[in-house]
C-alpha cells in the first residue's frame, strides 16, 4: 500500500523533519536579525 509508506518513521523521514525544522528557525531568526537591525538604524 502507498498510504502506508507515508506514515513509516524511518531515519530519512526524520531527518528530513529535523532539517525542515532548522530551516523555519533559520528564516525566523534571519528576519528577527533583520528586523532588529532596522529599528536599531
């Protein structure tokens, strides 16, 4: 089944996640930079 190999937890899907998730908190923080620096000027 395909649907099945969707929902599978093996290391790739986890590693795929954990890197997903460093990159949203590398935007984040990119933007706060950002942001903090423009008020800053």
């Amino acid at each position: 089944m395909k649907d099945t190999s969707l929902f599978t937890w093996d290391n790739g899907t986890f590693i795929m996640i954990v890197v997903f998730g460093l990159v949203i908190v590398g935007l984040v923080a990119a933007v706060l930079i950002m942001m903090n620096s423009d008020k800053k000027k």
